[in-house]
C-alpha cells in the first residue's frame, strides 16, 4: 500500500510538471507571435506611408513655370536658345531625334532604362521625365537636357549629339538649380566669368567676338596623357581649355578662351606684338562633323590655317568603359593625342593603340 501511494505520488507528480511545461511552451508561443503581428503591423505602415508619398504630386504647373523662367535666363547667360517640349508635340533634334517619342530606347551611360514622359513625376519609371529643353547649335548638333525625377530624386541627364545615349549633366548650375525648384527654394543664374586675362584686355565685353563657344559637357573635366616620358594635363570648362604641358619638369601653359566671331577673322598682319600678346588666348571656336562624329575645332586669333580639333571617346579598359579625350593638329580628323581621366591610367594604356581610332602616327 505504501509502495503504490509512492507509485501514485510519482505519476502526479510527473503529471503537474508536464502539465507546467506545457503552459510555459503556450506562453512563449503567444508572445512570440504577438512580436510578430507586431512587427508586420509596422512594416505595413511604413510600406503604406512610403507608397502614399510617393503617389502624390511630386511636379507641378509651379514649378515647371519656374524652370522654364530658368532655362530662359540660363539661355540667354549661355548664349544659346532653348526650345522648351509643349507636352503634345514632339522635339525634333537637329541630331535626328524626336522626345519624348524616342525615349522608349533611350540608355543611359550606355545601360538600358526605363525612361518615360511623366508630367507629375510619380510614374514607375526609373527616370520620369517632367521637363525637356533642346538647343539646335547647327543643322546636325544639338544639346538636349531631360530634367526628370528618379525615384523622387531630381537629375538632369544631358544629350549631346550621342545618338539616343544620355548622362548626368556635370553642369553645376542646371544641377543646383533643379533640385532648388524642386524643393521650393529660389534661384540663381551667373553669367559665365571670363578669364582674368580676357576681361583686363577688352574694352568691348565679349560682343565684338559674337559671344563665347561652349565645349560639350562630357569634354568638361581634367585630363591626361602620357607622351615620351612627359605627362601633359588638359582642364576644360564650359568656354575654356587650358594645357599643362611637362607636367612635373619644366612647365609651360597655353590658356584659350572661346569665341565665336573669331572664326572667320583672317590673320592681322598689322597687329603689333604687343596686341598679338594681349590677346593670345582668343582663339575662334566651331563644330565640325567627319564620318559622323562631332568635331570641336580651334584656332587662335592671329593664327593661319585649320587649327586643332577634340573629340570624345570611349573605350573598354580593363572590363569598364573609359571615357577619353581624342586631341588632334590640322586639317584631317586623326589623333596626335589620347588623354584619360587619371595619371595612371594615361601611363598604363600610354603605348596601346585602339582599332576603332584613327592614329596620325
């Protein structure tokens, strides 16, 4: 009897504990699925909360009267006129585009996007395009800005006689300004300062040379070449190109500032030295076409014959695409000279010769 009132004190015993165990193991269920319940609630409304703002209006009539307002006074410091798209009619490039039509193939840097008219800027397009503003500066070149808004992010991409390619602008004032019409705040256009130089020798302003000549914007920037144990740099503005050549021996400079007028000047031969000197950095700018590729060409003011040409290229280097400057002297459209965005990689490609350009020597 003893023995069996054990036996049943045991079995009771066993049976509370199990018993305790099991109602522990049904709490922590509880409270660990509330923590989720918890956690997806939140997650909800986040996902609610992104979705509703990005749904709303993120362009408007406003706004876009203020950048047109802009891109007039912009025009106007860049001595370029500007056709602004009406919403109905396609722009037609002088390079033989038509937008917001062919933005259905466009890329951007060279990767295909998904790139679209969207006048409130709330599409589900990668680039959602609010404003378009094309300046035709030949009967075959033209510069198209695209101002859109990427996934609430105002960029502007740029087109530049590319074919149906675009990229950031690396224009400082249409990328501050932008984004300062976008977020309601006011604006500023500068005109472009001329050198130190070119002010202190004119008497007339810049009227006289028709204005300046802006370089393409994907020229902007520094470069380098490496040539006969020399590394060169090349530094190009909106209007102005200036060469260090013997970088890092003995260094010499050759500044040049732009102009239009100068194109058709012949070269004065009663112009006294002193004149010659004052103005040596007035150099004629204009664009040239050679097998479909657009030239910038240059010549001094008191210099003879065709001048020096630049153009952009671009070349896979090492698995990336690199973008280059292709520099040349005379007539002809071949390369004296290959400039790179970095020293080193001017050293490291300085002996390799690229079969799709046309080497003068």
């Amino acid at each position: 009897m003893k023995k069996l009132t054990i036996i049943s004190s045991v079995i009771l015993s066993s049976l509370l504990i199990l018993t305790g165990c099991g109602s522990n193991s049904s709490k922590k269920s509880n409270v660990t699925s509330k923590v989720k319940v918890v956690k997806q609630s939140s997650s909800k409304e986040k996902q609610k909360s992104v979705t509703k703002k990005k749904s709303g209006v993120l362009w408007n009539s406003d706004k876009d009267s203020r950048l047109e307002d802009f891109m007039k006074q912009w025009g106007e410091a860049m001595d370029q006129t500007y056709t602004k798209y009406d919403g109905i009619n396609n722009i037609q490039t002088a390079s033989g585009m038509n937008y917001p039509q062919d933005f259905d193939s466009a890329t951007v840097d060279g990767h295909d996007v998904s790139m679209a008219w969207n006048k409130k800027g709330t599409g589900k397009n990668d680039y959602n395009v609010v404003a378009i503003y094309n300046y035709n500066n030949s009967s075959s070149s033209s510069i198209t800005y695209a101002f859109t808004l990427a996934d609430g992010e105002p960029i502007v991409l740029v087109n530049e006689d590319s074919g149906n390619n675009w990229s950031e602008t690396k224009n400082k004032s249409l990328k501050e300004n932008f984004v300062n019409i976008f977020d309601g705040k006011a604006t500023h256009v500068e005109k472009p300062a001329a050198s130190s130089s070119s002010v202190k020798n004119s008497t007339k302003g810049t009227e006289d040379r028709g204005g300046y000549v802006a370089t393409p914007e994907a020229m902007r920037g520094t470069w380098y070449s490496y040539f006969n144990g020399n590394m060169d740099k090349l530094v190009v503005s909106e209007y102005e190109m200036t060469f260090t050549y013997n970088l890092g021996k003995e260094e010499s400079t050759r500044h040049i500032i732009l102009y239009k007028n100068l194109v058709n000047k012949s070269l004065d031969n009663n112009a006294s030295e002193t004149e010659k000197e004052s103005k040596k950095d007035w150099y004629s700018g204009w664009y040239e076409d050679y097998n479909g590729i657009k030239f910038l060409r240059i010549r001094g003011m008191f210099e003879q014959g065709p001048g020096d040409h630049f153009s952009t290229h671009e070349e896979e280097i090492n698995g990336q695409k690199v973008p280059l400057v292709l520099y040349g002297i005379g007539a002809n459209d071949a390369t004296d000279f290959v400039y790179y965005p970095s020293e080193d990689l001017a050293k490291q490609q300085s002996d390799v010769k690229y079969g799709d350009i046309d080497y003068k020597f």
